[in-house]
C-alpha cells in the first residue's frame, strides 16, 4: 500500500509524503504506481519550471519514498500572491485527486493531511 501524507498550514497545502508500494500490479506493470510517479512529476515540474518557485524534493528509487515540500505555497517564504495560489493549487488539486482515486483503490492507496510547521 501507498500512503500519501499531505502537509498544511493554516489551510494552505504545501507539500507531501508518498510511502510504500501500492501493490495493485505486478513491479513494472502496476498502473496505479505509474499514475502516481506520473502525478507526482508533473505537480513538481510545474511548481519548479512553469512557475519558477522552489520545490524541495527527494526521490529514494530503492523504497519508493519521496517527500516533496514547496513552502512557495506559503506568504511567510513566497510574496507573490499569483505564486502561492498556483503552488497551493496544484497541491491540493493532487490532494483531490487522490481522494478519488482512494474511491477505487482503497486497499492499495491512503491519502491523509496534517497540519504541520514548515520548518519542520
């Protein structure tokens, strides 16, 4: 199973953790594990080329594991307020997202959210 642990603050997304295989298909095969890297790259790109806001990211191929913080999301780190909806956005459009997702693949996927300090 995946999990996915969003992070906000005063209601505001502004990055995420993924862990763990889905197991809904053979390694290599697994449609949902594609759909979440894919996802998952896209919402990074984004925040990094198409709105030249820093992402903090880090990717272990070995486990799976990434964890991804754009605190551009955030007034205290980002002070253009187009920057910080777009980022907030596009995290939080992937937060929905999985949520529907969770509808069909409940036992391969669990999506949460925590309120969490930035500097952490």
């Amino acid at each position: 199973m995946t999990t996915v642990v969003f992070y906000k603050t005063g209601g505001i997304y502004y990055g995420f953790e993924e862990q763990g295989h889905t197991g809904f298909g053979e390694e290599g095969n697994d449609v949902l594990c594609a759909a979440l890297s894919s996802m998952t790259m896209l919402l990074i790109n984004a925040i990094e080329v198409s709105y030249a806001c820093d992402v903090d990211y880090t990717i272990d191929e070995k486990t799976t594991d990434i964890r991804v913080i754009a605190k551009s999301a955030l007034p205290a780190y980002e002070k253009d307020e187009k920057k910080q909806y777009a980022v907030s956005g596009l995290i939080s459009a992937y937060y929905f997202q999985l949520m529907d997702l969770l509808e069909d693949y409940y036992d391969f996927l669990d999506v949460k959210e925590i309120e969490r300090d930035p500097e952490k």
